[in-house]
C-alpha cells in the first residue's frame, strides 16, 4: 500500500480496538520469566560456550603484540578470536568504528580480543592473562579544548539562515546571549547488550538484542562478509535500547566469529564498563543561543549554534533542530559543528538532537521571558507559528501547542506561581514551578508484514518489528483486531525475526506509527484476499464479530480459510506529504520543585505532560511511554552525566553505582494528558510517534523550576547541589 494522500475514513476509525487501554499481551511472559532475553534462549541453543570480551586498555594507538599463550593454558578455554585470526571483517554501514580492533585503537575499551571458555568464570579469569602491547598515541578527548577546531558536518544540513540574523539581533531592544552545556550520556538500560550465536554449514542464527533487525542482519552479513540471506537475527524481547542497540555492537559479531571458528553455540554478554565504553553513548553538547525580541515579546532574531564531538567519521548531536522550528521569528540561523574526539563512538540516544536541544532552547526561552517581564508561558504563545518558519510555504499538518500549554497551565495550577524566584517556602523548602515546550519530529518509514488467517479463525501477525518495552506486540495485536474485525484474543503477534519481513523497527519514534500502518496495510490485503475466496465484493464488505458481511450474507472469516491457511503479506510505503506538511509532535511539560534551603538538595515534587500527537493507539502504553521519559528527563536535568578522564580518554563512572539515574524514591506523582487529535497526513492509522516527546523538555522544565524557586540559573547541566550552593538565598 502506498499511502501518497491524506488518510480518509477507514476501519480504524471504528475505535473498538484501537484507541482503548489494553493491557500488553506480553506482560504475563515477561512477569513470569517466560520472555526469554538474548542470553537466554537454552531451548534453541543447549550446550553453549561463553565470550568474553577483552577491551582496549588505550583510547588511541596501536597494538603491537598480544600475548596469549597463557590464557589459552587456563582452564576451560576453547579459542581466543583476535584480529590476527578472525579473517578479513568489513565495517558496518553503522558503525563508526571497526567492532574488533587491529592493529589500530580508536576509542577505549574497543574490542580486541573474545575468550572463549566453557563457563563464564573460566572465559573471564583467562582473560584476566591476556597481555597487550600497545604504541598509545596522543588523543583529543575534550570538547571544550577542541570547540575552536570544530568542522562542519560532510552530511546532512549542518547550517540554516532565514533573513539577517546578525542585523536584527543587534537592533532587537531585549536579547539575550547564552552558552548553555549537556554532558556525555549513557542509556544505561536493564539488559546489556548480549548475544547468542549459532552456525550451520554457512548459515548463521543470532539471538541478540536488537532494535532495527533488519540493519542488523544487514550489517552483520557485510562485516562477516556473507551473503544477507544467510544471516537469521532473532530478538523477540528487548529489556531496554533506548537507541543502544539500533545498531550491531561488538558482542554480536564476535559471538559470529567465536562460533564460527569452534563450532559451538558461543554466547557473550558485554559487562556493564564495557557497555559504558565500548557501544555508544550521547556526545555532550555546548550550544550558544542569541535571542532578540522587541518589548512586547515578539521574538525577531533566534540563533542557535551548537558543538558536539565524535570520531572522525562520526555524526553531531543534532542539537538545532528544533529551534529550525519551534518558534517564530523573521531573522534566523542554526549552525552544527564537529569536533574530533578520541572517546568512544557517540550515537542515538532518548531522542538524539532534539532531547539536548531542548534542555537549552527552553531554558533560554524563560531567561528571555524574564529579560521581558512576562510570564513563560505567554511568551511561548506568542511566538506560536502555523507554518515551517525556515520554510513559510510547508504548514504544520497538526500543532496543538497552545492547546497544550493552555491545558497544562490550567491543570498545574500555573497561575499560582510567583514569578518572583526564591519567594515561595515551604518550611526548609524553597518551592518553584518550572514550564518548558515539548517537540519531536514525527518520523515514518517503510514497514512490512506478513498476515495468516486459520481454519479456526485466529489471525497471526508475523513482522521483524522489535518490542523495547513500549508495547509494540499489544498495539499490533489491536490494529489486526480492528482491521480484520476480531477480538484482540484472536490475534497472535510474532515479532523480532529477520525470517519475517522487514519493518520500520524501533527507533526515533517512528516504530508504533509506521509498524502499525504496515500491518493495517498487509490486514487490507487479507480483507480483499477474504472477500475474492468466498465471492463477496471487498468494497462494500463489513468485517466484525469475526464475520464477512456483504451482498445480503454474512460469514465466518474461518471459512476461506478452510482448505489452508490464507497467507498474503505487504508494507506500508509513505510518498512525500512530509515534503507538502511538517509533521510534529507537541507537548508542554510542568514541573515542581523543592530546593533544600541548606544543603541545595533538589526534589521533584510533582510532573505533569500534556502531549499532542496524533491518535494515540493505547492510552495506557502510551502513557507509560510518556511517564518513563519524564522519568528520564529528571535524570538529564539532575544526575545523568558520563565523566570522562581527559587524560586517558574513557568514561569513569562506568557502571550503574556510578553512572546515577533516577530511582522509585526520586519521582513523585506523575500525569500525562493526550490531546485529542488526529493526523490523517501522518498515516492511515492517524497516529504519530509519541515515546521521545514525553523527554524532550523536561530537563528544562526541572531547570527553570530550580531557577523560581532559588533564584539561581544553572546553564550546565546537571543541575547538582554544588552548583546551587553558593548562589543560595540566605538560611533566615
């Protein structure tokens, strides 16, 4: 199906299924246990080996020699896969650096060799016995030392300019200047990165844990130099990616190597340093932004610059994307530079550009709000625009965000607040409330799947798209359900499995909208399939309660189904109404805080989201979705940040003990309101993205409630208790 014109009535519309809070049908495996995980799959693969992975000690250099002869006298040991013997690998198309390391080092804790050993223990103590020689050479692993040697990007659209930015800024009455700085991040998700791989004759199965299945087995297939078709990657359950595991990472090709080599189920699950600093993490960011406005708010200048550092042949944070977009203004420029740095690969993470972004842009907005005497969230009302301001001729196809910030204010009680900081107490607590905008681009993509309808009625979804804990198996479930005109119990949905087709998988918020509009697609093709078996005409057919109604007669699905299963399969192909229409997601997010007046302790009081973005599937998955990454942007604006050791070039706090996110205790009552709103532009189903929106925002949120309640702006995140300490309002 191609989907080339705004969307009409369709059976979605009917809303039996779609739209209501179904709880997910994979929660009873994985509460039990029953979901196996990638290192988990004893049934398929009994009698492994184990990997384990030995990282470079250097983040830039050579390796001269690697002594293995008494590692490979320890017990148990079976092979040692290195450079030297695991034949002649290609890169990846994403990856930035080789995923085996030699002779060259780019980053610390590349991988350089994989022990392989009948237990765990043995593969880890002979690892322990592995010498590296290295040359180490000199790296740069500071963005801040290298900001003035930055490049721009070879890709994508690194600058922007609309009017004379420089002209208005200097004649704007009210401006203001700020340079505002986000660490290195890591995604820190519950399972590591692990996996298990199997050959026969030349055909390799992996089960690993995996977003995008089909980039996988794409770049598996090209780094092991085989064809694709003999590549199997399995990954029915995620516990956690946040944009980790989009791509394929080391464990997954060395467990191929490992397994290759010995002829033996290997499986290898990266520890929690080697996580930290060997996959990839969110490159920190230093943006300067310059907004002029004139006395009654009207923002007429806005420029946003921004650095960030990555390999040589790695991508920016794309931190200015927003501000090409969210507010109005005649006279604009957005600029993205690149630094090289010799620290581990910097790649997507919770909602990559626009996540920062945010947490600069929105904290701007409220100093500028300030400069202006007047309150946020007018400020942001009255710079709303209908149209692409870089682009004035492309209008939004939805932008409720007014009707967000109106709702939330009303909601939150926003009035209440006193816009002079540092006034409001509550016994040693100093109390503000913080607003931010919350935007992400709606994104969809190509996304296909396979139906089967069977003698007794039940209707099997087959498609490569992942579950990262978001729900994909439920709202898949319910779109069959409401297309084919069954019960949600009627369905059984199999995911993860390369041997199905390919979908949009999960990643950039894309995932639930263009998957689900894939399956609608492939169900539209069974409902014709359906009708042309028994002789009805598809047209003017009804399909509910499990039945085909049309013509005057009225029959059960299960019947063309009688002499076979009724297989048909098709995708969802977008045209480029994305080109005619920006397509967004809108959001306002409204925090309160109390700051200990003493010691500068922060606690989130209460959050609230309200979220515009399109049908939403399942409110009560939605809604989880929104929740964790509220949860997530508390972590960004207080604890979240990867230390890096300038001088030898690798994370420092690279474990879960030190590596700080939030946790029950730090996270007070949550709400999160949708919206109503559809999106006919977006996709048959009318839906859009809606996971990422719930961060974007929240970190600044958090920030311009600390600044109302002390009266201290923080521009460098996080926002910890030492950079509140001095700037405190006197104990009395």
């Amino acid at each position: 199906m191609k989907f080339t014109t705004p969307a009409t009535t369709n059976p979605i519309d009917q809303l039996k299924v779609i739209g209501k809070a179904h709880d997910r049908i994979d929660g009873p495996l994985k509460v039990t246990g029953a979901a196996p995980y990638a290192y988990e799959h004893h049934a398929e693969a009994p009698h492994p080996a184990y990997g384990y992975v030995v990282g470079s000690s250097i983040a830039k250099g050579r390796i001269v020699s690697i002594h293995l002869n008494e590692a490979r006298r320890s017990p148990g040991v079976i092979h040692i896969v290195t450079a030297d013997n695991a034949g002649k690998l290609d890169k990846g198309n994403f990856n930035t650096a080789p995923l085996l390391a030699g002779p060259e080092v780019q980053h610390y804790h590349q991988a350089v060799a994989l022990v392989i050993a009948e237990t765990f223990e043995q593969a880890r103590a002979a690892a322990q016995l592995i010498r590296v020689n290295y040359a180490e050479a000199k790296g740069s692993f500071d963005l801040a030392a290298e900001k003035n040697n930055a490049i721009k990007p070879k890709t994508g659209e690194p600058d922007t300019k609309v009017g004379d930015f420089a002209g208005a800024y200097d004649m704007a009455p009210v401006k203001l200047d700020a340079t505002y700085t986000t660490p290195d991040q890591s995604h820190a998700m519950m399972e590591p990165h692990a996996s298990t791989a199997s050959w026969d004759g030349d055909k390799l199965t992996i089960w690993t844990s995996n977003q995008m299945i089909d980039w996988g087995r794409g770049d598996m297939a090209k780094t092991l130099r085989i064809p694709k078709e003999n590549v199997r990657l399995i990954s029915p359950y995620i516990g956690g990616g946040f944009g980790g595991k989009l791509f394929l990472r080391a464990e997954a090709v060395l467990a191929a190597i490992g397994a290759r080599q010995t002829k033996r189920t290997v499986k290898v699950a990266l520890t929690r340093p080697m996580i930290f600093n060997n996959t990839t993490h969110r490159p920190a960011t230093i943006q300067r932004i310059r907004i002029g406005a004139t006395r009654d708010g009207k923002i007429t200048a806005i420029g946003h610059e921004s650095w960030s550092g990555n390999l040589p042949e790695g991508s920016t944070e794309d931190a200015v994307l927003q501000t090409r977009l969210l507010y109005a203004g005649p006279n604009r420029m957005t600029a993205t530079r690149l630094a090289l740095l010799d620290l581990p690969e910097g790649n997507a993470m919770r909602a990559p550009g626009e996540a920062p972004g945010m947490m600069a842009l929105e904290i701007a907005m409220d100093e500028m709000a300030e400069k202006l005497n007047m309150d946020p969230v007018r400020f942001r009302i009255i710079n709303e625009t209908k149209v692409d301001p870089e682009k004035p001729d492309r209008a939004y196809s939805q932008r409720r965000l007014i009707d967000c910030l109106r709702k939330g204010a009303e909601q939150f009680n926003w009035n209440a607040r006193n816009p002079q900081p540092g006034q409001n107490r509550d016994g040693r607590w100093l109390v503000g409330m913080g607003v931010a905008a919350g935007f992400r681009n709606n994104l969809v993509m190509t996304s296909a799947a396979r139906v089967r309808l069977n003698s007794t009625g039940m209707i099997t979804v087959e498609t490569d798209m992942t579950d990262i804990g978001t729900g994909s198996y439920t709202i898949i479930a319910q779109t069959a359900a409401e297309t084919m005109g069954v019960p949600i119990e009627s369905v059984i949905v199999k995911l993860g499995d390369s041997s199905f087709p390919a979908s949009a998988g999960s990643g950039g918020q894309w995932g639930a909208n263009s998957s689900t509009a894939g399956v609608y697609a492939t169900c539209m093709k069974l409902r014709q399939a359906i009708a042309q078996k028994l002789g009805l005409d598809s047209a003017k057919a009804e399909f509910s309660d499990g039945m085909i109604r049309a013509d005057g007669r009225s029959l059960p699905l299960q019947l063309a189904a009688s002499s076979g299963d009724l297989i048909v399969e098709d995708k969802i192909e977008f045209g480029n109404l994305d080109k005619k229409y920006q397509q967004s997601t809108f959001a306002a997010h409204f925090v309160e805080v109390g700051v200990d007046i003493a010691t500068g302790e922060v606690r989130v009081r209460r959050m609230l989201a309200v979220c515009a973005a399109g049908r939403i599937l399942n409110p009560k998955a939605a809604r989880s979705q929104v929740i964790g990454a509220m949860t997530m942007g508390v972590g960004g604006a207080l604890m979240e940040e990867l230390v890096v050791d300038k001088r030898a070039g690798f994370f420092v706090n690279h474990d879960l003990a030190g590596y700080e996110v939030p946790v029950h205790a730090d996270i007070p009552h949550q709400e999160c309101i949708f919206i109503d709103e559809t999106d006919p532009i977006s996709s048959p189903m009318k839906a859009k993205g809606v996971g990422e929106l719930g961060l974007c925002g929240v970190s600044a949120a958090v920030a311009n409630a600390i600044y109302n309640a002390t009266g201290v702006r923080v521009r460098e995140y996080p926002i910890t208790l030492d950079k509140l300490l001095a700037k405190m309002p006197a104990y009395a």
